[in-house]
DNA sequence: ACCTGAACACCGTTCAAGT
DNA sequence: ACCTGAACACCGTTCAAGT
C-alpha cells in the first residue's frame, strides 16, 4: 500500500522544514521563526522537528544554505574572473535583498556551509586572477569582507520589525546623527548627509570593484 | 548628612552597571550576561536597572562603546594616514581579543556608536591620504569591512562555551572541513590547510594592507 | 522509526508597591 | 527620584508516551 507514507501529503522531512521556516522568515521576519510557529505550519507537534534537525541554529542555518546553493547554481559563469565574482557578490546582494534575515548568519558565523559555498566560488575566480600563492589567502578575505560587510547591513535592516516601525527607526537614527558634536564627529556627519540619496546596489559594486582593483595592483607588482 | 548618598558605596548608575556587566561578560562569556545575574552582581532588583537603561540591547552596546571609546582615546596618532590607520584597526583587533563578546554587536549594528567612533577616526585618516571625494565612501568603507570582518571572526569564537568545549568544536569543525567532497570544495581544503599555522594578528594586518594599497592605487589613478 | 505535546528551565521586561 | 521583586509572556529543548 503506498498510500502508507501518503498520510499528510507525504511524511516530515528536513526539507519541507526547511521550506516552511523560509516561508515564516521571509513573511514574518525572523523574529516570528519559533518552533511553535513553525510546528504549527507544519501541523505537527513541536518536538517533532528535532528528529529532523539538531536545534533552532542548524535550522536557521539550513535555511540559509538552501537558498545560497540555488544562487550559486543559478550563476552565469562569464569569461573573465573579474566579472564572475561580481556576478557572485551581486547574486549574493540580491538574495539578501530578498531574504534579509539571511544576514545575521552569513555575517556572524564564518565557517558555515553557506558561507563556504561563497568562499569556495571566490577563491576559485581569484586563483583564475593569476593572484599568487602567498597573496591568495588575503585577497579572496578581502572580498568576502566586502559581501558579508554587506549582509551585516541587511541583518540590521532586518531586525527592524514592520515597515511603519522602520520608517520611525530610520528618522529617529538620522535625528541622532544629526545630533552628533560636528566637532567630534565631522567626517560621521558629512558621510551621513550623502547616505539617503545613494543606491545601496551601486554603491556595493563600487566597494567590489575597488577590492579588485587592489588585487590587481599586487598582481602588477608580482608578475607571474 | 553626606552618608545619604554613601548608602550601598554609591547609589546604583549607568556607569556602575556597565562596569559591571563587562565584568560578567569577561569571566563568563555572553551567555551569562542575564538581568538577573547582573542584578544580584550589583546587589539589587533586577528591574532597578531598566531606570538607567533602556534595554538589554542598549546595555551591551554601552559597554562594547565604553571599551571602544578607551581605545580610541589611547591611540597614539603617527604622522603618516597610513600608520595610523593601522594603528586604529590593530586596536579594534587586540580590544576584540580581550572582549570578543564585543565582536557580536561590532558586527551586526553598523550603526551603533561604537562603530560610529571607529568609522570617524578611520574615515580622517582616508580623508587626509588625499583620496578624491568621490572615491572617500569606498574607500572608508572597505576599511571598516576589513575591521568588522575580524570582529566578526571573533565573536564567532566568543560563542564557543568554554576552552574545552572550544577546543573540541575546532577539531570538529577541522574534521568537517576535511570531509568536504574535494571535487566540490577544492580552494576551500586548500584554505583550510593552511589555516592552523597562521598568525591572526599578522593576517589582519596583511588584509589592511592589502585595501590600504588598493586605495593608493585609486589615488595615482586620479591625482588631485 | 517517527511523532505527540506537556513539562522544564530558563529568558527579558513590566509594574504595583515601596522608600 | 529611585529601587524592589513578584508576575507576565514568552522562549528552545527534552522526554515519556504513543503509533
């Protein structure tokens, strides 16, 4: 009888967990990711989920490598190594963009799956760069820097609750701002008079570009 | 009567229970920074401290500001923009390796005053390399990734309990990393192989470096 | 093998009541 | 004005019990 394991249009399993807390995340926000949220979407009891996952951590994590490995295979591969790991970071930026509470992870915990997936991807492009051994290391750390940089923006962004709250964060941090000693805090006060009008996105590539420029000039200075 | 204000060594403040929850988070780690361990640690309600303090959040981020901020004050300035911006990022660094619990808020609140600090005393020294203006975002803030990135790398080693449980972590994580299909991760077990043997320090500041010599390379590209 | 859901051991935060 | 500490409204996680 295979309608045995039909019984709830098919069993648990780590994957359709997974689904459900991106789904809550990416409506909710990841304050509103709780096992009894999530066990409640799933029409299962709460201690259900750890037969499938160790704790709330991996879970999180789960969910964050589940979407960074569709990036990284959806990822045209150009020619040139230049513009492939732009290609990487922007489709890392767009993914934060849609999924925000990404950023908490990515930029705090160094060594998990999800972030090695975009080390190794970088590596390999700066490796093609013709980088030298010994510069290697610090080059490909350099530009994880500047994407993680920026899933360290999206988390903040992220923890901000609803968007009437945000707005109401927003003004109440430029009011801050404006607030600081000119005399203490001159270059702070000039950098934030030219934060509301610029494109995140741009600007993002700009950091980018400017990391690649300085590899480029160790490559100059070290030929082959 | 002066007693009045003398009557439990000094009334409670905001000073006095920052002080204080440094101290929990140095022994104990962040885990143990609780209303209510701190309270009994200042011998007084746990709600006596929401008089002084917005939130918990509020808490950490004046004293991640008040080791910063010494810091900052204790710099010696060099002559050169170079030398001095090196001198701000190894602080950061060696303040990060007294309280790595700082690493988690570092890098997760761009905002905060703290970080606000950094950014300004950073930010001078770009400015005062002769960067053009267009290029003093970038250029400020691909230093700051390269700070905050080391924060980041820190407080992931602060949430790592206690030197033993740290120590078997690592030799797990090692063990993970070696079992990484070598088809899938090849620069990344290349990586790994070389990361025991290397110098934290040392390689932070090769990453300053590394940005500090893309920015020059900026400044011959346009000069003035 | 997989699931249930009550129970446990905590949290941060609030607030009526005190001094 | 400042402090007390019980109470509230949650959490993640465990585990005896079921199927």
């Amino acid at each position: 009888m295979a309608t045995r394991t039909a019984r709830r249009t098919g069993a648990l399993s780590k994957e359709r967990i997974v689904e459900a807390a991106i789904g809550i995340l990416d409506t909710d926000g990841e304050g509103a990711l709780t096992f009894r949220a999530l066990s409640a979407r799933l029409a299962t009891g709460s201690g259900a989920i750890y037969w499938h996952i160790a704790d709330k951590q991996a879970l999180v994590a789960a969910a964050t490598d589940h979407i960074i490995a569709g990036v990284m295979a959806g990822l045209a591969t150009p020619r040139a190594p230049q513009d492939a790991i732009r290609a990487v970071a922007l489709g890392v930026f767009d993914a934060l963009d849609a999924h925000p509470w990404m950023g908490a992870l990515l930029s705090s915990d160094p060594w998990q799956r999800a972030v090695l997936r975009i080390l190794e991807n970088v590596g390999r492009q700066v490796q093609a760069l013709g980088v030298p051994d010994d510069a290697l290391f610090n080059a490909t750390t350099a530009l994880m820097n500047a994407i993680l940089g920026i899933a360290a923006q999206h988390a903040a962004a992220a923890r901000l609750p609803r968007d009437t709250e945000r707005s109401a964060h927003l003004t109440a941090m430029a009011g801050e701002w404006a607030e600081l000693d000119p005399a203490e805090y001159p270059f702070v006060r000039q950098l934030a008079a030219h934060v509301p009008g610029h494109d995140d996105r741009e600007q993002f590539l700009a950091g980018i570009n400017l990391v690649l420029t300085g590899i480029e000039s160790i490559r100059e200075r070290s030929p082959r």
